[in-house]
C-alpha cells in the first residue's frame, strides 16, 4: 500500500512538474469536468445542516428538524463527537444517492465573528505529506488528520462497503470550518484508502492551501463543487495576495458563486455561476467584497449554524447507551450495525424513534 501510493504520487508529481511552472494548471479540457448538479447541492446543503445539530440522539436517528425534507430516509451509520476539539462528524447511507455521506460540523466557537477575524492570520504552515511545495494550514489538517475523526470515519466506511459493495459513492459534504474538514477527507480518501468514487461538495469554506496543493487536489479530486454564497466573508479567507501567488492562499476548483438577486430584502431568488477551473475566477465571488457573516450562515435558503455559539455541549438520551461508546479520552461515538441493502426503513422507526429500534 505504502510503496503504491507513493509511486502514484510521484506520477502525478511528475505531471504536475512536467506540465507547470507554479502556477494553478488548466488540467482537463471544460468538456471532461464533472457537471455541477443543482439537485444534489440542495440536498447535501440539509445534510451539511443536520450534522450541526446538537442532540445526538436526534441526529443519530435522524428525527432532527433539520432531519427531513430531501434527506429524509437517511441512515446513520456513526456519529463521532471529539469532545477533545470540539468536533462533530456523522457518516451514513443515502439510499436514493447510492452514496454515503460524510458530513463534518463547521466550528463551535464562542462567537463566528471571532473565529471569522482569527482566518485573517492563519499561515500556510504545513507540508502536505508526500506532495512536494504542497502547503496547508496544519490547524485545518489535523482537525481531520490529527482527531478522533478520521479512524472513525474510516472505519465507518469500511462497514458500510461490507454490505454494500466495494462501487458505492462517497459524497463528503461541510459547511465553513467543516467544508476545510471535508475537502481533506475527499483527498485522504483517493490518496491513502484508493477510493475512486469520491466527490466533494463543500459550502462556505475558507482556503485551505497553497497554489500547488490546490493543483495536486484538483487533480485527485476532480469532482468537487466549492459553492460559495453572494458576499460571504468565509471564502475570501485566509486571504488571497494577488501579487505573492507563490506564496498566497490558493482556492482549488470548482467554485459555483451563488448570487442573490433581492428587492427590499427579500431575496427573490438565487443564480448559480459555475466558475472556471482555476479555483481563483475573479468573475465569481471574488468580483465582490466579502464582507457578509449573515450570506456564510445561510445556503440555499438553509441555515448552517448550531442553536447557540456558547458551549461545546451536546444532549443525549440514556437510551442510546447501546450504541454508544466513550474512548479514554473522552470522546463519544454512536454506532449501529449497517442494516441489510434491501431492507426499507418504516416511517414509524422516525416517529417513535429509538424505542422501536
Ligand atoms: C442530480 O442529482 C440527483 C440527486 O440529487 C439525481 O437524481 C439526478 O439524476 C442528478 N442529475 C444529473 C443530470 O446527474
Ligand atoms: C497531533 O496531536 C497531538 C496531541 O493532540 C500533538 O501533540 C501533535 O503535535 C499533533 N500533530 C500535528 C501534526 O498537528
């Protein structure tokens, strides 16, 4: 495994060099790139929603509020919270999608002004492992490398391809901070597990690396949409110095702008812009000042925030001690066995919730 990766790897290190001088390639043709699909966006936005609600229980039976509408016949497979970080995270099987879904919660801090103005000061401080001149910021990359997230998603993973089958999709979604956690997921995925299918879709989130780990993603993981809301501040963060493009901040592809079009503000609706492949369109969002808390905290007409900023605390009912299971540091994960493929899950399981389980 270790000698393969590395080989193929090299390979597209090879490409890369042999094909660039630095700068943000044009890597495909427009005909070979995956098509943005405004459907599957609308839905992944409610499940990149859910995965912010705070009774576990709720969420690990999907009976949430946010729980419903295009994503309701959902099953959860895990739901991991690092209590250590402060994180949340929920993998499980869309049936209709013939995917499973990875969804990670944006940040729960004390307030998202604070963690919004601290994005200005983050350093491109970490090599990618194994990508030479592939930088990222470290805090981002190890909230998922460097957690109790990744064994676990991993894991879950491997569950759920035992009943399904080896072909099945992988989506991985996230909103802001959880965006950046998804798009390492997308790329840990194809890198070390050699998954094939992956596609990511992330809403609202900041940048993540340099220009030459956003051509390394780009090529790993082509199919990935970066929707980006209007004047939303997130994706204009860490900056991007137009003058240093060796050294800035550099947004992989591909960004899809959606703009609002509002009278007396009520937005009337919403035009999507699939933006060009180099992940940096200045027609995009970057034709406008990000100067908006209010766009990061709303897509598609979906609310992407916890009830409360205040604590780091979830709620759980007693009942799911079955399922649940604490490591020695504290750190909580809900698990069910994956159910056989063809059986059609009641509505009553959602009404009556875990007692019927
Ligand atoms: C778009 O995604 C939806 C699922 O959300 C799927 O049913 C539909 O077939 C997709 N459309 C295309 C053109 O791939
Ligand atoms: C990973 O986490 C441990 C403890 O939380 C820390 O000591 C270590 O420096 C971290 N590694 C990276 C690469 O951030």
């Amino acid at each position: 495994m270790g000698q393969k990766r590395l080989l193929f790897l090299l390979a597209v290190f090879t490409f890369l060099v042999s094909s660039s001088y630095g700068r943000v390639l044009k890597l495909k043709s427009d005909d070979d790139r995956p098509v943005y699909n405004h459907t599957l966006a609308v839905t992944l936005v409610e499940y990149a929603s859910a995965v912010y609600e705070s009774d576990l229980t709720k969420l690990f039976t999907w009976t949430c509020e946010r729980c419903n509408g295009l994503t309701k016949d959902f099953e959860v497979i895990e739901v991991i919270f690092d209590v250590e970080h402060c994180l949340q995270a929920y993998v499980g099987v869309a049936k209709d999608l013939n995917a499973i879904i990875i969804a990670f919660r944006g940040t729960q801090e004390h307030s998202i002004q604070n963690w919004v103005s601290d994005l200005f000061w983050k350093q491109l401080d970490l090599n990618y492992p194994d990508m030479p001149d592939a930088m990222v910021h470290h805090g981002f990359y190890s909230a998922y490398h460097n957690t109790t997230l990744r064994p676990a998603v991993l894991d879950a993973i491997t569950r759920v391809k035992k009943v399904y089958g080896a072909n099945i999709n992988i989506i991985v979604t996230g909103h802001s901070m959880g965006g950046a956690m998804a798009s390492f997921c997308g790329l840990d995925l194809v890198v070390n597990e050699g998954e094939e299918n992956v596609q990511v879709m992330t809403f609202g989130q900041p940048r993540v690396g340099n220009a030459a780990f956003a051509s390394y993603y780009s090529l790993l993981v082509p199919n990935t949409f970066r929707i980006t809301h209007d004047r939303d501040m997130v994706p204009h963060l860490p900056p991007y110095y137009y003058h240093f493009p060796q050294k800035t901040y550099h947004h992989f592809p591909t960004e899809v702008w959606v703009k609002d079009f509002s009278f007396s503000n009520f937005v009337l609706f919403g035009l999507e812009k699939v933006c060009d492949n180099t992940g940096e369109d200045p027609t995009c969002s970057r034709s406008v000042r990000g100067n908006s808390i209010s766009d990061h905290l709303r897509y598609f007409g979906v609310e992407l925030k916890c009830e409360s900023w205040r604590q780091c605390s979830i709620v759980m009912n007693q009942d799911m001690e079955r399922y649940s299971r604490k490591d020695s540091r504290g750190n909580l994960f809900l698990s069910r066995t994956v159910p056989p493929k063809d059986v059609v899950k009641t509505s009553s399981l959602s009404k009556t919730g875990i007692s019927s389980l």
